[in-house]
C-alpha cells in the first residue's frame, strides 16, 4: 500500500518556549502525538485516532527562538491490516547535505476498539509513601517553565509508582482541533512528569520518553479541568524504565490509560539527577502494613 507525503507547518504557541531540554525549545511529545492524528483524522476522517500502538519518539524537534512556525514532514502509510502508520519528521540541513530526521512515529490501529481491561481504575498503592511537592518538581527536577506544570500539589511515591493531582489550562487557541480529539495535552505531559519523578528516584540519569506500546483514550481531557494520575512501574533495567500511566477524574471515570512508557537517558550522561532524590530509599511496600497514610518528606 502506497505511502503518502506532504508538508505540515507547525504553528509555534506561546507556551513551547517552557518545554525545554538542553537549554533550548524542543517540541513535546504530546504535541507531536495531537498533531499526528489531527493530521491523520482531516485525511482520513472515517478512522479513528483515540487508539494509539507503537509509538517512538526517536529525535526532538527543535523550536527555534523567535519562530512563529516550524516546516515539517508528516507521513501517512496505510497498512494491510487497516491501520495507519503515521510518522513525523523534519529536514535538517548538515555541512554537505540534508537529512530527514523522524521525530515522532504512531501507529493508528483500524476499527473502533472496546477500551483495554487496563482502562478500570488502578488499585490504589498502600505502604509508605514519600512526597514532593509540585513547586520543588518543577524547581530542581523537572525543569519546565509555567506553560508545563501540569502537576499540582504533592507528588507521593510509592515503592513501585506514584500518585498525583494534574490541572489542564484553562486558555487554549481556538483553532486547535486536535482538543477535540485527543483532549489536552497538558496533563499527559504532567504524569509523564511524575514518571520522571519517580525514575530519578531509583536510577543515576534524567529517564525521558522514548516510546509506548498503547494509548487508550475513553474520555478526552478538558481544558480547565484537574484529573488524578496514577504511574505503576512494571520493569527495569540498566538503560531503561517501563511504565503504565492512568489519568482518571476523582469519581474514578478514567480518561485515558498508556501503557508499556519507555524511559530512557536521552542526554548521553550529561543529566543527573540531584543527590537529594536519591539520598533515602524508597520505601518498601511490604513496610508499615498497618499505616497506609504514612509519609516521609523527600
């Protein structure tokens, strides 16, 4: 089945400036997932694009200071079994030539799946529990200007994931269709953020995603609206950490669930995560049966 090419202009928000990495702009991947199937939904309006498999996030888009848009290069292959492969990438001009750069890549599953047993509600963590309040998160961990503090409050973290409070802003441009598809971005960005809370906790680098194996949307997210996460840790190596997130509102109603979150040291070793994070061990579950509420301050 024939691929299909054809240019995209990203429009460059106010807020990009926040999502820093490296001391410059980089375009988030939440961002690059709502332009994928907005994308993909305005040319082929008859699939569905809340379902989510193999997703990769192999290079950052750089957002270059002072640009109003980025070109780029949007790639939809239909596959025999009725997905859709949908990459996103860039031309980057080196020395002697270009180079076409992928940046984001999903695959679009066909049909109008049930959502996954994964989408109930997960079972809350008992044990101790350490917290981090979201101003210090966003001081010395997570580095992100305003435009990115999804996480509110206090971040608790158990011996195998984390729990927390997400808000979505209530201000968004009128011309982002993408809302009605997939929701905000906002506070998937957030439990990504508590993912990567977590990880500096139990590994010496800065874990980023590089990937998911499935996101399920049942409920898109609003803009203005506050939302739970939930992140559950499900293996881990030397190079890399695996998580499922949930977002879900207070009532329990999940929103979306993402599972199979690959993590990984994107910065080669040039990123640490501060001594203070890793200083106390992370408690363990079987500790304190009969104080579930407990907390240690991190």
């Amino acid at each position: 089945m024939v691929a299909h090419s054809f240019p995209v202009e990203i429009t460059v928000q106010p807020w990009f400036a926040d999502h820093r990495f490296g001391g410059r702009a980089v375009l988030p991947a939440v961002e690059t997932l709502l332009l994928m199937a907005a994308q993909t939904a305005r040319r082929h309006p008859d699939h569905p694009v809340r379902n989510m498999e193999q997703a990769r996030f192999p290079k950052f888009l750089a957002v270059p200071a002072d640009a109003s848009a980025i070109d780029a290069l949007l790639t939809i292959e239909p596959r025999p079994d009725g997905s859709l492969h949908t990459t996103l990438a860039s031309k980057v001009r080196l020395k002697a030539c270009s180079q076409v750069q992928i940046h984001g890549e999903v695959v679009f599953p066909a049909g109008r799946h049930k959502p996954a047993a994964a989408a109930a509600k997960p079972v809350s963590p008992t044990g101790a529990a350490c917290v981090i309040t979201a101003h210090r998160i966003y001081r010395e961990l997570v580095p992100f200007g305003p435009g990115y503090r999804s996480l509110r409050q206090n971040l608790l973290l158990f011996a195998d994931g984390a729990t927390g409070s997400l808000t979505a802003p209530a201000e968004t441009p009128a011309d982002r269709t993408g809302y009605a598809l997939l929701g905000s971005p906002f506070p998937l960005d957030g439990a990504l953020h508590a993912a990567c809370v977590y990880g500096q906790r139990i590994v010496d680098f800065i874990p980023f995603p590089v990937g998911f194996d499935r996101r399920v949307i049942s409920r898109p997210t609003e803009p203005g609206a506050e939302y739970r996460t939930q992140v559950e840790l499900i293996s881990r190596s030397a190079e890399e950490l695996c998580f499922n997130l949930w977002i879900y509102q207070d009532d329990g109603t999940v929103c979306e669930t993402v599972t199979g979150v690959r993590m990984r040291d994107v910065s080669r070793g040039t990123l640490r995560p501060p001594a203070w994070i890793r200083s106390s061990p992370l408690p363990r579950e079987a500790a304190s049966p009969s104080r579930p509420g407990s907390t240690n301050a991190a």
